[in-house]
C-alpha cells in the first residue's frame, strides 16, 4: 500500500511539473492507484500476519486495493495542490562521496520544492508523525545534507507528510515541520563512522523488542521467522546457580555462543 500511493503521488507530482500546475484528473488518479497495486501485488511475495491468514488472501488484496486508492485520492486533494515541485525534485537521487571509507550514501528525496524544501511522504496504518520524530529522524538529516552538498546551501525546511486510515474509515493528513543545522551533519558524521564500524565487524545490535516495528506486523524478518532475536512465543528457562564460580569479563567473552545455535539451546536448557 505504502509502496503503491508512493508511486501515485510521483505521478501526480511529475504530471504537475509539466502541466504547468495542474494535477492529474482525480478518475486518473483513481485507475491508476487500482492498476498499480494489482502490478505491485502480482511481482512480489506477499507475506501475511496471523489474523491477516484467518482473513484470506483475496479479502486482503481487496481490501489493499481499496486503502490504496482511498490514501491516493487524500494526497492529491489534501497535500498534493500545496506543493510547489522543482523540476528535478521528484524523487532526487544523490550519491555523496565518502573519501576514506569502504562506503558512500546514496539516497532518494521523495520531494524538493522550488523553496530547496524536502518533503518526505509515510503511510502509516495508525500513528501518526510527531515532532520528536522528525526532529531527530536521520533520513530527513541525510537528505538536507545531500542537497546541502549538491546545491551549496541548507534546505529551507524538511517536512514530513504522513497519511493513515482510522478505524471509521476517515483518512487523516498531518505535515510536521522540520529544520537542519550544520551540527546535525556533524553529529551524523559521527553515526555513519560508527555504522562503518559495525558493518565492518558485523557486529549489529538487535532493535529492542518494545520498538513497533519489532513485530510480524512490520518486519518480514520476524514474520517469517528468520529472526534469531525474535521469539512469536515463551520458554520457561531455569538457571541452576553454580558456587564457587568466578567468570572474568575476558574468560566470558571468549564462551560466547552464537544466539539460536544447538550449543545456544542447551546452555539455555
């Protein structure tokens, strides 16, 4: 669904740039919100949570194609008439060059308005963008500091447009609103160096389990069942305390067994 509206706004935005102002009739919008989710939905794997299975694929699907356009039809009359695109800003791609590193940034603006303002469009199925959230988000931050690089100067603001179905069925739009400063590019520097530093060790720290996205919900990974850290029920585990045992902080990091392994079970048995 996220996917689908993403590439309907594309279109209504580029068909906006070269009509001169005018959107895209809302029938159009319409048709091609139902077409393109059919095309989405055939070319991908489709993986469902629990109550989604109980419900069907086919009543999925029906109701996918009717989020997809319902969401659709909001962004070109609620958003879309108040966003004034440059003519390269649908979907600004950009590479920043990282000498000395084993990696570059590569991004996409989904937005750049004629003011060098950076929109970022978000489905969401309930929760709805807070201020926190765009204050801090690091998406937001690479993309300011992409157009800083490529334009030679801070963008105005960065917004964030998010979209989401109540459910009664009504569509809700909020924007927040958003600055960058030459710090936070500073302070993402740092973040990247350390990202550098994981990758290269791959030593990667789980998300925590009480962050949303942490869910079959929102992470294949979890609905599938490929996630190590991810557990769909309980074990009862009993420790049994050893006396006379002293462990040193070198002598435990040398023990340490890879989470979901046979030897992991046992020890945990």
């Amino acid at each position: 669904v996220g996917s689908n509206v993403h590439e309907v706004a594309k279109l209504n935005l580029t068909h906006k740039i070269e009509k001169e102002g005018a959107l895209m009739p809302l029938d159009q919008v319409r048709d091609f919100a139902r077409d393109n989710f059919h095309k989405v939905w055939n070319e991908n794997a489709i993986v469902l949570t629990r109550d989604e299975r109980e419900l069907g694929l086919d009543v999925m699907k029906g109701k996918g194609v009717d989020l997809s356009v319902a969401l659709s039809e909001t962004y070109h009359r609620e958003l879309a008439p108040n966003i004034n695109p440059r003519s390269d800003g649908i979907e600004r791609k950009f590479v920043i060059i990282c000498e000395g590193y084993p990696f570059d940034l590569a991004g996409a603006m989904d937005v750049q308005e004629v003011d060098s303002t950076i929109r970022d469009l978000k489905i969401r199925m309930s929760r709805m963008a807070t201020q926190s959230e765009v204050d801090t988000s690091e998406q937001l931050t690479v993309y300011a500091m992409g157009s800083y690089i490529l334009d030679e100067k801070i963008p105005a603001k960065v917004c964030l447009d998010s979209i989401a179905q109540t459910d009664a069925g009504n569509a809700l739009v909020k924007t927040v609103e958003s600055t960058r400063t030459v710090q936070d590019f500073l302070s993402f520097k740092n973040r990247f160096e350390r990202a550098v530093e994981v990758i290269d060790k791959g030593a990667f720290t789980p998300t925590s389990r009480s962050n949303w996205w942490c869910s079959e919900k929102f992470c294949g990974f979890a609905a599938d069942g490929s996630c190590p850290f991810f557990s769909k029920g309980t074990v009862s585990i009993s420790l049994t305390k050893k006396e006379n045992r002293h462990v040193t902080n070198r002598t435990r990091r040398k023990e340490i067994i890879p989470s979901g392994s046979e030897r992991w079970l046992d020890a945990a048995r």
